[in-house]
C-alpha cells in the first residue's frame, strides 16, 4: 500500500492524469467508470491474480531461496514476502528508468534491483538462475514480446542444470469468448498500439502446456483467471532429461 500510494504520488507530480484522479475517490469513481467501459472487471481481475500468486510465492518450506521478478513494475509482493519474516533472496528486473523511479520511492537493502530486458539480457537472466534454486514471476508481460523470444527465453532456461521453477501469466485465444481480454475491444487495441505495446500472441492452456513438457516442465497449478481471458500457470522441471523442441 505504501508503495502504491508513493508511486501515484510521484505519477501526480510527473503530472499523470490517472495518478491524479487515483488519489481522489472523485477521480477513482470516473477510473472506474472507464474501466467499466473498456475492460470490465479488469480490477478484480488483477486482485484475484494477485491473490493466486501470493499463494505459490516460495516460503521456508521450499527449496526455491531466491525469487526472480520479471518486468516488476511499481508490484509490491516481493516487498511484502520480505517484510513478512521470509529469508528468500528477492530480485527485482525491469526497464532502468523505471528501476530508477522505483529506487526514489522504497528502499530495501534486502532487495537487490537489476536493470535487465529480453530478449538481450537473455544470458544475464540464465546466469541469474544458475546461481541458486529460483523462482521466475512474470505478470503480464509475456504478451508484448514476439513468441520466438518466449521460446527461446523457455530452452535457455531449461537447459540450465538446474531449471528453475516458472510461474506466468498468458492471453487465452479469442475463441472462449467471455469478458475482458476474451473480448480484446478495439480501443483497448488502438491505445496499445499507439503505446507501442500490442498483445503479439495469445495461447491456449493446452498448448502452453505441450510447449512446457517438450523443454521438460510440467504444469502443477493453473489458475483460470476466473474467465476474463488471462490464465497463470506454476511449472517445475521434470524428470527425466529434458528435450527442448518447442512445440508452439
């Protein structure tokens, strides 16, 4: 909460609309209005996610001692893993103009930041994960870059000697039809475009599943995303040696 509250603090004075009209329950009450319009029950969406993924974070009771946040953004459960007592090594990557404006908002010593971006840090992520049994967090991230770098991202790490354990987040295809990302409306497409961020892919659970076991990772938690058109998905390595053909 507190860094949600700094960052829109931040936003406002950067002069962002939206950090504006969040800090009021006016402004919150039109945001929610908007959202109504474009992406109905993006919100709960998010919350119930973030939820899900709260309850797969490793703890003391798991082999995994470091945690590997991909594209963090202003997220805070990493934070609040640490602040909760546990003794797991948190890393936060991302873009460095967005680690720079994060560093000015919180500091934790027990938290390292790296400016890391694939695919050309691709290496630096492996080696990353080599170091020590990990855990990789993606949040809605995959969808922006092209397949082939996912894939290439997935054999990489799968060839690792010991690979680490995947938790992601993917666009289901339109076929479902449902709400939300199902729907893909076309405004939420255009103002993608002109932020130089179009959805690139979208997958079905089935074949992202097919794609994890031919680099020899088996799924062991799905969630849903409750119908709104973006799943998650828990992998581990499996056993025995692993083929890494993709399959997508």
């Amino acid at each position: 909460m507190a860094l949600a509250t700094r960052a829109l603090a931040l936003g406002a004075a950067r002069g962002s609309a939206v950090a504006v009209l969040a800090r009021f329950w006016l402004g919150r009450l039109l945001l929610e209005g908007i959202e109504l319009l474009a992406l109905p029950g993006l919100a709960l969406h998010h919350c119930a996610r973030k939820a899900w993924l709260w309850r797969r974070l490793p703890d003391g009771a798991t082999t995994e001692r470091q945690l590997l946040w991909l594209g963090v953004g202003f997220d805070g459960l990493g934070r609040a893993l640490v602040a909760s007592g546990s003794d797991v090594r948190v890393i936060e990557t991302d873009h460095p103009d967005t680690l720079r404006q994060r560093r000015a908002l919180v500091a934790d010593d027990r938290i390292e930041m790296k400016a890391l971006q694939l695919p050309g840090d691709l290496q630096a992520l492996a080696s990353i994960c080599a170091a020590r049994p990990t855990t990789i967090i993606c949040e809605g991230m995959l969808m922006y870059l092209p397949k082939q770098t996912v894939v290439r991202a997935l054999r990489t790490l799968a060839a690792l000697p010991e690979p680490p354990r995947l938790i992601f987040t993917v666009l289901d295809t339109l076929q479902p039809g449902g709400r939300g990302f199902h729907r893909s409306a076309p405004t939420v497409r255009r103002w993608l475009e002109r932020q130089g961020e179009p959805f690139r892919w979208r997958c079905s659970p089935t074949r992202v599943q097919c794609c994890l076991a031919a680099a020899g990772y088996e799924v062991t938690e799905l969630w849903d995303g409750e119908g709104f058109g973006e799943y998650a998905i828990e992998a581990t390595p499996s056993v025995p040696q692993r083929n890494t053909r993709s399959r997508w």
